[in-house]
C-alpha cells in the first residue's frame, strides 16, 4: 500500500495543488474533475505538469451517476466515459473511479447494474483502462460496499473492481466483517477519510467535515486491519471534504496529509508496516516561557509565591530556572531570543518539555511522520534535547532522564537558594496544557499529537464565551499524566480568539498546575498580593445547592474566587490568574479523583475573563 492524496482536499487552483502535493512528499495524486475541468489548459498540459512534478495519477474521479440508467440517459453515460477514457490517457492514469448514482431515472436490482458495469468494462477494455465502482453512503439505489462488491462481482470483468471509502462504510455504521473476504486484487482503490463523530445527514457530514485520518473519531485503525487481510496492494488515497481545508494554506493541508498517510501505514499490523513504534509519553517536564522584562518581575512573584525557587541561571544568557519538586520553569529574557520570539509574539510559552520513556525512539518516530525536528546542533543549544517544532512556532522537546539532567545541568549555573521544602511546595505536577489555536493549526497539532504518541482523544465539545463558541477537545495518555487542550473559534470576539489575535498566532493559552491543597495556594497568593480571575458571586449559593455542598465551604471557595465541579470519581477546584498582557495565564487545580479539565466551568472562566477586560479596560480609563 502507498500513500496519495485527492486534489479536491487542497485549496487553490491545479497547479497550487498540484505543487504541494508534490513538496508535500507524495508520489501519487487522484484527480478530481473539477479541478481539471476548471484548469487553464489542455488535459495533456496537466499530465505533463502531474508528470514533471514527479506525481503519477491514481485515478480520475468523480465520474457520477452512470449505472440503472435506460435509452438516451444510458447512451449519454456511455459517451461521457468514452471521453473521461481519452482525457485519463492524457493524463497517465488507467482508472476511472464510479461513484453510485444519485440519478432521479435510475433503477436498482443487482442484476440490472452488474449488467451495465460489465458493458462498461468492455469499453474500458478498448481503452486498456479500469473502473472501479464506490458505494456512496446517500447513493439511491447502492450505498453499502456489500451491495457495490456484489455488483462488481457479478458484471465478473477483469477492468471492473471494487472502492473502499472509509467514510462512506463508517458514516452509515456498516459492519467491516465482510472486507476481508474480498479478494484485494478486485479492490482497485481504497479512499481514506476520517470525521467527528457527528449527527446529520451523510451528504452534509461528508461535503463539510471529512478529515484526515488521525484528526477525526472514526475507527480508522479497525478498517486497516480488516484491509491487511485482504492482501490489498494500491493506494490509500485521502479523499477530504473540508470547509477549513477548503480556505487554509494548501501545503500545510498536504502536508499534514502526508502525515495522516505515514499513521495509516502505523496502523497497520506490525508485519505490515516499518513504522518505529511511538514512545510511551509520561507527562511535562519543563515550561519555557519567552518574557519580556517588563513581565520578568510579576513571573518571578508569582512562582515564588507557588513555592518554586529559583534553582540555576543560564551561564551565557538571561534565562532562570524555577523549580516546585519536580516542576520546572525556564523564564527567559534573552534579547536575540526575543528578536526571533519575543518581539513576535510577546510574552508566550516557547517551548515544552515532555517526559517519555526513550527519546531516541521518539525521534526515529517524528522523521518517519515528516515532522519538523529542532536538533541541537541547528539551533546552537548546549542542551541535547531533540524536539518537534509545531505549527503555532512552539518547540516539544522529548526528554528521557538523562537528556533532563544534561539540559539544565551543563546549560545553568546553579543557584544556593534555600533548599527545597518538598512538603511545603504548593505545585506538585503539571496538570495540563490547553493551545488556542486557529481551525487549520488545530487539526494540524492534533494530527501531529496523535501520530506520534498513543494519545486517547475525548468528544469535542462547545464552550459557550458571551462572545461566540469555542470549540474544545482534550487528547490525553492513558494515565492522564500527560493531557494537552485544544481550542478553536470562528467568532473573533471570544477569549480564544483574542489570545490568538494578541500573540499574532496560535500558542499556549494556559498552564494548568496542580496542588494538593488549592486553599493555601490561594492564600499564598492573597499574602503576596496577587489577583486572581474574580468569578461572578450569582455561581456560588448555585454550587451549593447543585452539590449539596456546605456553606462554610461554600464561602470559603467564594472568598478564594475558586470553582468547584464533581464527577462520579470526585471533586475538582479551579483558579485562574490573571492575563498576562492580556494573553497567556496560569490555572491551579486541585483534583480529587476527578478526571476531567472542568469543562463545566469553561463557559464561566471565559464569561469572568471578558467581564474582567471591561472593567479593568474600564478603571484604565
Ligand atoms: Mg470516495
Ligand atoms: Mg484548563
């Protein structure tokens, strides 16, 4: 099996499409008739601009409505594939792909159509090309691969064969045990989409929000097991319908494509695939936060009043390293770092450390997912940490024990401050990060998340800001020690979308660090004098009848402006700081048992955090 992709997944014109599938890695590309159809020259001209751009086509599609028809409705489907037939010569490729028919005139009856397919694999046959026959989940007569295989089978011609298209099976929950009883030299093409797990109609679902594999809910990995059976040798060839691909830059669509096609081929049984097995990922080791000066001061208080200390400073620039237990902070305000971060994007996280078993293991897998590395020795680090650059411009390093110890070791001078008081630490862990993200960066970084770690995804959910809704979805490992937010919008006014408008891109929005004990973190941060998000007072008397929770307690989270939410594993509190210049901030969370990030808050947070803007836009005044 080898990867392709559908030009009707990319945005822009043939020959954009045409360029970035090619940079993107591809060898091979379906053609959708409309772009061609639309292209400003001869059929011949885009062979040869498929050609030189080192691209061979795998098929030429959609060719619609063609089978159950009768008289001059049968005579004209016939002259339309005659002519498809001359234009796929020119083009390079031997395969027309059929979708079934949505006609009004057509009829149904296996017989009826295994019939026409096998007239039309005669005519193919004058041509030396093939057709193959997909069953559209809203097709009228033929919308199950069941039903197409049968009629495929029985119009028993060797230029006819079978489509599998992921989307199509799983949107109307067709069962997957009858693939591999189909012999994998009838199946001439496999399409592969993937999509959220959504209500409406299969026509609508598919035009708007196909994605690629890997950023969607279906249970891909179960049809390539189903397909590894059937010895099935050809393309598995991305076919998306996106309204965000439709408007986002086509090479990282491609791009990100390529990806998708490198965790499909993961997906298969390990005999099938020469894939590097994704490393066990166990948590957060480190925050880098790139800061301007004017914001080193309030940091540097706030951790204090945390519990870190300042445990090294960086030997050759002005970068420190904060330290609670196990959870590390670099503050750095090193002004040729600006030049390249800082004066972008302001005062921002730049970079992530995460905990995995094996980095070296980590590393092999990123190359084989075409995923941008940042090496040491390009960047000119004393550290050795390997990591991924993403999309929104942050670097994930991969640290192992040793790496850890080597980075902070060999690159800080270390401070004598007093020692740590474990016990005494008020943050124990990194509990989780959450990205505000534009819709492309957001389906890009998840793809990235998932094709490199064994990541659990949650139902995406909407978060309901005064301002418009905000998309959410949560990937996490299977202890949930490692758990990465995402956030997306549409509407420009929400908080989501002013993070992403103020950092001029996508980022990390919040670090949420946990306690073992929220109300003495709250009233550390009350001693030293630091706010944090006032939360509406109409919340509380509704927390302490929908708990059933006591008033003393109620008042007391009240006082300490924390929210409160319980799941049947137990009890979760919040507390948000401040924006710093109004973009990035920390949440501090106490978790009981409870599994979730609060969502059930997440409307409140952001309602709180735009009341906050007016007054203090207000008192500014
Ligand atoms: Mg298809
Ligand atoms: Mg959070």
């Amino acid at each position: 099996m080898y990867p392709s992709i559908a030009t009707v997944c990319l945005s822009g014109t043939l020959r954009e499409k045409i360029e970035c599938i090619a940079r993107a890695g591809f060898k091979h590309i379906e053609i959708f008739e409309n772009d061609l159809l639309a292209f400003d020259g001869s059929i011949r001209e885009a062979g040869n601009l498929i050609r030189d751009h080192g691209l061979s086509v795998v098929t030429l599609q959609p060719f619609r409505d063609f089978e159950g028809l009768a008289g001059r409705d049968r005579q004209l489907a016939f002259d339309r594939a005659n002519l498809k037939f001359e234009h796929m010569a020119e083009l390079g490729t031997d395969l027309l792909m059929v979708c079934s028919s949505t006609h009004p005139r057509a009829e149904g009856g296996i017989a009826k159509l295994a019939e026409d397919f096998s007239e039309l694999g005669q005519l193919a046959e004058k041509h030396n090309m093939r057709v193959a026959y997909e069953a559209l989940a809203w097709g009228r007569h033929i919308n199950d691969y069941r039903d197409s295989w049968e009629v495929v089978r029985r119009a028993s011609h060797q230029r006819v064969g079978l489509v599998l298209d992921t989307f199509h099976i799983f949107s109307r929950g067709t069962d997957l045990d009858a693939i591999e009883n189909i012999p994998g030299d009838k199946i001439f093409l496999v399409q592969t989409a993937d999509a959220p797990g959504l209500s409406m109609d299969h026509l609508s679902w598919s035009r708007h929000y196909r994605c690629f594999p890997g950023q969607g809910e279906l249970q891909i990995h179960t049809f390539m097991h189903a397909l590894s059976k059937t010895g099935y040798e050809g393309p598995l060839s991305h076919e998306i319908f996106n309204d965000i691909f439709r408007r986002s830059a086509p090479l990282q669509t491609a791009e990100d494509g390529f990806r998708s096609s490198q965790f499909l081929a993961s997906m298969l049984p390990q005999a099938h695939n020469e894939v590097p097995d994704s490393a066990p990922l166990n948590g957060f080791d480190f925050v880098e936060i790139a800061c301007q000066q004017q914001h080193l001061e309030a940091l540097q208080r706030l951790l204090v009043a945390l519990g870190f200390t300042k445990a090294g400073q960086h030997r050759t620039m002005p970068a420190e390293h904060w330290q609670c237990g196990s959870v590390q902070f670099v503050l750095n305000s090193d002004e040729e770092f600006a030049n390249r971060f800082l004066t972008l994007h302001g005062t921002s996280v730049v970079a992530l450390g995460l905990k995995v078993d094996n980095s070296y293991a980590c590393t092999k897998r990123a190359r084989h997912m075409n995923i941008p590395l940042v090496e040491p020795d390009h960047v000119g680090a004393v550290h050795n940490m390997v990591g991924m650059q993403n999309v929104d411009g942050t670097v994930w390093y991969w640290v192992d024990e040793s790496t850890s110890l080597h980075a902070f070791d060999n690159a800080f001078e270390p401070c004598n401050s007093n020692s740590l008081d474990k016990d005494a630490a008020c943050i124990a862990q990194i509990d989780h990060v959450s990205l505000s993200q534009s819709y492309p960066d957001f389906l890009s970084t998840l793809l990235t998340f998932r094709s490199l770690f064994d990541l659990h995804k949650t139902p995406a959910f909407d978060v309901f800001d005064p301002q418009g809704l905000i998309q959410s979805q949560v990937v996490h490992n299977s202890d949930q020690s490692f758990q990465l937010a995402f956030n997306a919008t549409d509407a420009q006014s929400t908080t989501s979308a002013k993070f992403i408008q103020r950092t001029r891109g996508s980022g990390v929005q919040h670090i949420a660090l946990r306690t073992h004990d929220i109300f003495a973190c709250a009233q550390s941060l009350t001693d030293a004098g630091i706010a944090t998000l006032a939360i509406p007072a109409n919340y509380y008397p509704d927390l302490q009848v929908r708990f059933g929770l006591g008033s003393t307690f109620c008042e007391k989270l009240q006082k300490h402006q924390i929210l409160y939410d319980e799941d049947e594993s137990g009890a979760f509190y919040q507390i948000y700081t401040l924006p710093i210049d109004g973009k990035f901030y920390f949440e501090l969370v106490q978790r009981d048992g409870y599994r979730g990030l609060g969502a059930a808050n997440a409307w409140l947070r952001a309602a709180a955090q735009q009341q906050s803007e007016t007054i203090s836009t207000t008192t500014n005044r």
